[in-house]
C-alpha cells in the first residue's frame, strides 16, 4: 500500500496523549510495559492499552498481543483460586495490527493513514546502525520515535484505527452480576528485557461515567483569546478537547474538527492551552471545552466563560501567571 503520510515529519513530540494519560509510572525503554483502561457499558466493555515506550511499541507490533479475562466474582461472591483459573478465555491471542495489505481497504482516513505510515511506511535511514556515525543514529532513534508518537496519537482519535492497530477491544459477552480481571500481554516474551504482564479489574454495574472539563479560564489580547484549563484533575480520561464559541450561550458553534491537545505549555505543563480569534471587538462571545476519550465518546460540556475584545489590554486569570 502507497503511504500518503511521510513520517518524517518534524519531531513532533505529542508521546503519545493516551500513554501520559496512563496510571502509570516511567518505564525504561528497554522494558515491555502495556498500560490498559477500559470503558464500561451496560452490555459491554471496551478496552485500550498501548505499549509505554518505544521498545515495546516495536515489539508488540511484530509478536502481538494476548488478552485474557477471568471472572472473580459472581453475584457478589469470589470465586476460589481454581474457578477463576477454570473461568479463562482468551479475547485475543497473538493478534497484531491489521496486514498493510488491506489496511486502506478497512479505513482510509486520516487518522488510519497516520497509523499506517507510522507502522508500515519506508523507512528513512537506509544505514547499517553498527557503522553508523552519531548522526545518523540519532535519526535513526527520532524515526522510532516519531513513529511511535505518531501511531499512538491516531490510535487516540479513532476507536476503530486503534482496533487495527491492535490497541482495542469490545467485550460484547460480558453478563450483569459478575467481576472481570482483564490480563494484556505480549504474545511472545522478550527474555533480554523487563517484561511484565498488565491487568484491569471491572464489574458491569460500574458504567462509566465523564466529568466536563474544569476550571476553563482565558487571557484576552485585543481580539486574541487563549484559554487554558487544567488536565491533572481527578477523573479526567480525556485524551483531547472541542472546542466551541456562541453569541447568545445557547447555540454553539465548534471550532476544531479535531480533538485538540497541547503539551507544550512552559508557564504550566498540566495546563491544556487552545488559541483563536474574536470575530469582532464589539460583542461578548462564549466559550467552551468538551473532552474526547481515547474510546471515541464527547463528555458533558465545561461551563462556558465570557469573552470580550480587551481594546489592547490584557484580561487573564491568575491561574496563568507564573508561580
């Protein structure tokens, strides 16, 4: 398949939104470390996990994955050691990303193309790495980076593309009453490196739920309008943000088609910075986030804030500032 993404793009380091929004520690990169969470319906269960370096990306890619569930409780009770062994069923067994053969044939958006480029596009160093000088081995290392960047960040912003990827999974044989351990694994060890086996325990009756975003705060320049609110809040699952405007804090209007996410905010890195314009400097407009989850559904709106042109001054929050 003819790849329309060129991977070697600039280094954009988004490390991927899923894998920091992740309950877990740093991992060294030699290590094979999944993180997984899930998404609870009534009648289903819907999984992600991503590999959490860059050497685990690459070798969950080529060997694949295992997914294993257990019961653990039934109606309340535990189940003993030899019944939650008996009740095993394996959801995936070594199962990777969908062949590049008919990968466009599946999804050909945006999102899959970035997918596909980040798995299967040429590659850029054409070098033998042991006579390498340092240069070209620090490209080589961008390129893996960028591609593990990359892949995760489309697997974010589309449920199905991370299902090609090997990345989800829908549980549709779930029933009321009972507990599940889920258990995701390389499908083949990697005996010169770390490697542990990652797990997620969920009961059916816990159906998941979604904050709105908190504490949406703006610093006006003129007709430039940055908000700003914070990630690091408890709850928050959110691994991008919409963005809308109204004039009358009724209808709005969204001003990004894409999930929004930045990472690069200096004055305070657990801050989600998103810039625009006023469409004029005469009348007040409103604004608001709402989050978007790696398992592809919006939660409830933020309560919206009031912005107005500040004719050449600047209107912020102290939350902006500098502490």
């Amino acid at each position: 398949m003819k790849q329309k993404i060129n991977m070697k793009l600039t280094p954009l380091i988004l490390i991927a939104y899923f894998s920091l929004s992740f309950l877990c520690d740093v991992t060294a990169q030699d290590s094979i470390v999944i993180g997984i969470k899930a998404h609870i319906q009534s009648d289903k269960v819907l999984l992600r996990w991503a590999p959490l370096n860059e050497n685990s990306f690459d070798w969950c890619n080529k060997y694949g994955y295992n997914l294993k569930r257990y019961t653990i409780k039934n109606n309340g009770q535990s189940l003993s050691y030899q019944d939650m062994i008996a009740s095993e069923v394996y959801l995936l067994d070594s199962v990777g990303p969908i062949s590049d053969s008919i990968w466009e044939s599946i999804d050909s958006s945006n999102f899959s193309q970035i997918a596909a480029g980040a798995l299967y596009g040429e590659r850029f160093n054409t070098f033998d790495l042991d006579t390498a000088n340092l240069k070209e081995k620090n490209r080589a290392a961008l390129e893996k980076e960028n591609r593990y960047s990359f892949g995760l960040y489309a697997a974010d912003q589309s449920f199905l593309v991370a299902n090609m990827m090997a990345l989800a999974f829908t549980d549709t044989t779930i029933q009321s009453g009972k507990e599940y351990f889920y258990e995701i694994e390389p499908a083949k060890k990697n005996n010169t490196d770390y490697y542990e086996k990652t797990s997620i325990v969920i009961s059916p009756a816990n159906v998941t739920t979604f904050d709105p975003p908190q504490d949406l705060d703006q610093l006006v320049v003129n007709k430039e309008v940055t908000l700003f609110w914070p990630t690091n809040v408890p709850g928050n699952n959110y691994t991008g943000y919409f963005i809308e405007r109204s004039s009358d804090n009724m209808n709005f209007t969204r001003l990004n088609a894409i999930p929004h996410m930045s990472l690069n905010n200096e004055i305070n890195p657990f801050n989600v910075i998103y810039q625009t314009m006023l469409p004029d400097t005469i009348n007040e407009f409103y604004y608001r986030t709402i989050g978007y989850s790696p398992f592809g559904f919006e939660g409830p709106p933020s309560n919206s804030i009031k912005v107005k042109a500040s004719r050449g001054k600047k209107i912020y929050n102290k939350q902006y500032r500098r502490s």
